[in-house]
C-alpha cells in the first residue's frame, strides 16, 4: 500500500510540474505577443509548422489519431501547415491556391468558381492586436513614446530597471487600448462574408477607347494611364474621370504629393493631394504668355505661375484630390487643418456661409486610409465637395476657390512636395498632345480675345475712370502691412480714386486724376519692367502681362507680391481686383464725361 500511495504521489507531482509548465509557456507567448516591438508579427510556431514531405516533395498528410487510415481528412493543425507550405512556396502570398477544405469547418469553404480565403473571427483581440502592430506608423509612434517616458522615468529616478519598467508598461498599456479600440470598431461594424480572390488589375490599358463628347466633337482616345505617389503608393490618374464633368472636361494631373506632419521627432504621411487642372482652360488662359518658354525659362517663372493659377478661378477649373493615408486622422483634424488657412480669410471677406457648408460637409463623414475626397471647382465660382460618389457640400464664391487652392499651391504650403512637382507638371499640361482634340471640345470661357469679342467685352481700356464701389480696402492694407493713421487716409483714397488711363495697342499709361489734378504717368509695356516708388518712397517693380481682355500687373519690392487685374466689363463700366496673399480688394469704376 505503502508503494502504491507513494507512485501516486509522484504521478500527481509529475502532472502538476507539466501543468505548471505549460502554463509558463502560455504565459511567455502572451506576453511576447503583447510586448513586441515590431509593426508585424510572425507568424506562430504552429502555423509555420509544416509536415514532412514525400519523396515528391508533397507534403504528407496527417491522419486523425485513432481514426480510420483511409479517411483522407487531415486536422485543422495539418490544413494550416500545408497552408504555410503554399505561402512559403510561392513568396509568402497570402491570396493564393486554396487551402485543404472539409465539411463542417468554420475557418473554411468551398466554391467552384472561384478562390475563397478563410477569414480570422472579426473582433477577436489577438486579431485585433495583430492588426494595430501591423500598422508601421502606430507601431513607431508607440515605441517612441513608450522611450520617451520610459527615458524621463529613468533619469527622474536616477534607476535604469524603473526606467525598463515604466517603459514596458506604458507600451503595454498604449498597444491594448489601440487593440481594444480596434476590436470594438470591428465587433460594430456590420458582418461581411469571405473575401473573393479578384481577377488580376490591368495596371494600365493600351486599347484607347473613343469618345463622342455632348458637343458632338469625337475625341481620341484617352490613354488609361495611372502616376503613384511614391511614399504612400496611392493611384492617381493622368486624366481625371471621377466626377461628372468627364470626359467633356479634360483635366489632367498637374501636381502630385503628401501632407506630412512632423510629431516630435517622427513625421507621419497624412493623405497624398492631387491637383487636376481643365487643360483646355489653362493653355487659353496663359498660354500666350508661357507657352513659347522653354522648359528652363518656365521652371524660372513658376512662383509667378503658382500665383496666376491660384487667382485664375474665373478662367481655370481645378479638381483638389485628397486620398487619406493617416490611420489616426478624424474629420475634426482635417477641419482644424483647413481653419487655420480659411478661417480667417473668409470671415474678413465675408464668406462665411460658404465656408460654413464646406466644413459641414468634411464633418459629416468618417475618414480611413484610402478613403477619396474631390474638391471640384469651376469657373462659375462653384467648389462641389464630394466623396464615395456622395455629394458632401456644394457652394459658391470664388474667393473660396482661391482660397482653397492657395492652401497647397502657397508660398507657406504644408505640402511643399506637392508645390515642387506642380512647377514641373505644369509645363507637361501646357504642352499636353491630348490637348489637341479636347481643344474644340472644352474651350475657355471668356479667355481669349475672340471669345472677348463674341461676348461684347474689348481689350481697349482707355478713358478716364472713378471708383463707384470697393470692396476689401481695408482687409486689403492691412495685409499689405500699413500703419494705422496712412491706412484711414488711403482708405479714402482708394475708395474716390480717379485714373486716366491711355493705350495703345497694349502698351497702357495710367495716371492719377485724383481731386481731378493730373499726376506723373506710370507706362507699362507687356512684359517690360517698370521702377518707380510709391507714396512712401518704396522702390517697386511692375511687369504687365495681358491674358486675353484682361491685364494683369505684378509688383514686388513689398512683403509680398502684388497681383492687379484690370478688364473692361461694359461699355462704361471696368472692373479692377488687386491681391495680396489671399486677400483681395475689388473696386467698380464708371466711364467719366469730361
């Protein structure tokens, strides 16, 4: 008895030694799960686990234990390993041949059109956890900040091990709260079934398709090409097909880059933007004054370019395309983004109402990496936001469109890789071949001095003219950076200002007839630069330029430059708008009789 008791005993302390064993065991895996640094995790040791193979180097299966040996199911444990095997053989693909499926098994199915993929329980925490480590940018972010205070704990303590645990802790803490988080975003989101292995993408298509445009004018074809953007590797089309307007409006890519945003140390890709410009519209708006240039020459005068697009609304549609990269980024980050830059300018030119749409609009979704958002602006003023094929704001003023467009294509741009590559794609979209027959299909309105003269409008703006209305004076100097006591008194002379202007051909002289006393004649020949100084002996420089009725004067020798526009409305009416930064001064003036 004694005997017998005592084997007893050294059984039950055997099998509590492997109970503890195995416990331990689970514990390490959990915990190296849960601590690990890397943006990905390894597969485990039992899914990488593969059975021996045969002599044709097919693995063998593994029967049940205890079951028949001509059933010829393998176990859940075997089906994964010969699914590993498949991965490993052909580049670690995880969309490839189907795996070994059987009757009853939730983790696979059965098709015979098509290549199903077993899908992991949505809204398990493993998954989950898997999934925010698989995010490079979270991951980074985390360990950074876990070193950060893992550091400041170590050196306030003056002890390394507090430092180790203060850091272990608080990634710890950091990656289950992502992983909570993603797991209750997954167990709310609506159900979807397995995912079907697609048809392999045409990348791009050689076999132009013609289209009959609603003018009635056939067009070539267009080429199907796509540009990725090579941090995030999102596609952008040459031609852009994803609204309405396509393809009687030909806008092609004319810049391309990412909105980076520096965190401490780190800097995190938010979305790639895209600019589509109407080409049609940009080649008759200004391709008399650039496109004789060589490549050399344009990419000299591209500052003054960036100006003229952001303050061409009326003349040049354009198509801002944002494509969201930043997994951590809400609609309120973006709304707070686009305050900084609009919400300033639009209460001072009062343009609140439509601000207040668009942003309404940006609220009103959920943004996720990959998600699209169009800003489509026409040159009625229109700027229609829209994404996934749902119209988000649709509003209109021109001092938006400007202003809007002024936030990437700026001097302060926060995307200045997208400001660089606009410079250089410009000159490919002025001299794009597909503009050859999209030309007679999508004109410029009231561009070209033809069109001036259909429309009853002239290039002729000679006469003596008085300011009846202006709007913006003040907003105007006080951007332009003018004290308080010379801002009251410009104000007033701004607002009765009187100008002779004398022309010939396109050489202009303007002069000041102000209280009706001539003053010195300022000339200006298209392209020739003028010195002079102003009021108050400020050296500046002047280059006037025409584009179509309209002339355009551009002074420095200011903070900033100096942008005018004159055109002749009416017979007796002419209208004058001056800009600096995104603030612009519109004055009304009336024919004089003398």
């Amino acid at each position: 008895q004694r005997l017998v008791s005592r084997t007893a005993r050294r059984r039950e302390e055997r099998e509590s030694r492997r109970r503890r064993s195995r416990e331990r065991r689970r514990r390490v895996r959990a915990m190296g799960v849960v601590l690990s640094c890397l943006p990905c995790i390894a597969p485990s040791a039992e899914g990488n686990s593969s059975p021996p193979a045969d002599a044709a180097g097919a693995p063998q299966q593994t029967m049940v234990k205890g079951g028949d040996s001509s059933d010829p199911l393998p176990t859940s444990r075997t089906s994964r390993s010969v699914a590993a095997s498949s991965r490993s053989r052909s580049g670690g693909v995880g969309l490839l041949a189907p795996e070994p499926a059987f009757e009853g098994s939730p983790r696979f199915a059965k098709t015979t059109d098509q290549v199903v993929v077993g899908l992991k329980e949505e809204g398990d925490f493993v998954s989950s956890l898997e999934g925010v480590l698989r995010n490079k940018q979270m991951t980074t972010l985390t360990v950074f900040t876990s070193t950060v205070v893992g550091g400041a704990v170590g050196l306030g303590t003056m002890s390394g091990l507090l430092g180790s645990v203060a850091y272990m802790v608080f990634l710890a803490v950091q990656l289950v709260c992502a992983a909570l988080s993603r797991m209750t975003k997954e167990r709310s989101a609506p159900r979807r079934g397995p995912p079907v292995l697609p048809a392999p993408v045409e990348e791009v298509r050689s076999e132009p398709v013609a289209e009959t445009l609603e003018s009635g004018v056939a067009r070539t074809a267009l080429p199907k090409e796509w540009v990725l953007e090579p941090r995030t590797k999102h596609k952008y089309s040459q031609v852009m097909d994803e609204h309405d307007g396509y393809p009687e409006e030909l806008e092609l890519l004319s810049g391309l880059g990412i909105r980076p945003k520096r965190v401490i140390a780190l800097t995190i890709d938010v979305y790639a933007v895209g600019m589509y410009v109407n080409a049609p519209q940009f080649k008759a708006a200004f391709g008399a004054k650039y496109g004789a240039l060589s490549e050399a020459a344009f990419a000299q005068r591209s500052e003054e370019l960036l100006e003229d697009i952001i303050t061409s609304t009326e003349r040049v549609g354009r198509t801002m395309r944002l494509v969201i990269q930043f997994s951590g980024i809400t609609s309120r980050m973006l709304i707070s983004s686009f305050d900084e830059k609009l919400e300033k300018p639009m209460k001072s030119k009062g343009a609140e109402e439509e601000y207040e749409a668009l942003r309404r609009g940006l609220g009103s979704i959920k943004l996720h990496p990959g998600r699209v958002i169009l800003l489509r602006m026409g040159t009625d003023g229109t700027l229609v936001a829209t994404s996934g094929g749902e119209t988000l704001a649709n509003c209109q003023s021109h001092v938006l469109c400007q202003a809007v467009t002024d936030i990437w294509l700026g001097r302060d741009s926060p995307a200045p890789s997208f400001r660089e590559d606009a410079k250089t794609r410009m000159y490919g979209t002025l001299h794009s071949p597909l503009l050859g027959d999209a030309e007679a299909a999508a004109p410029a309105a009231g561009s070209t001095a033809k069109e001036a003269q259909q429309k009853g409008e002239t290039t002729e703006l000679g006469g003596t003219w008085e300011v009846v209305d202006a709007e913006g004076v003040e907003e105007f100097l006080v951007t332009l950076g003018i004290s308080y006591l010379v801002r009251k008194i410009a104000t007033r002379l701004y607002t009765q200002d009187m100008k002779i202007i004398e022309q010939k051909g396109k050489t202009v002289s303007f002069t000041d007839f102000r209280n009706r006393r001539r003053g010195s004649p300022v000339t200006f020949e298209e392209d020739v630069v003028v010195q002079r100084q102003d009021k108050q002996g400020k050296d500046l420089e002047d280059v006037s330029s025409w584009e179509g009725p309209h002339l355009i004067v551009k002074t420095t020798g200011y903070k900033d430059v100096l942008t005018s526009n004159y055109w002749r409305e009416s017979a007796d009416t002419m209208i004058s708008e001056t800009t600096v930064k995104d603030v612009t001064m519109r004055r009304k003036w009336k024919l004089m009789d003398l």
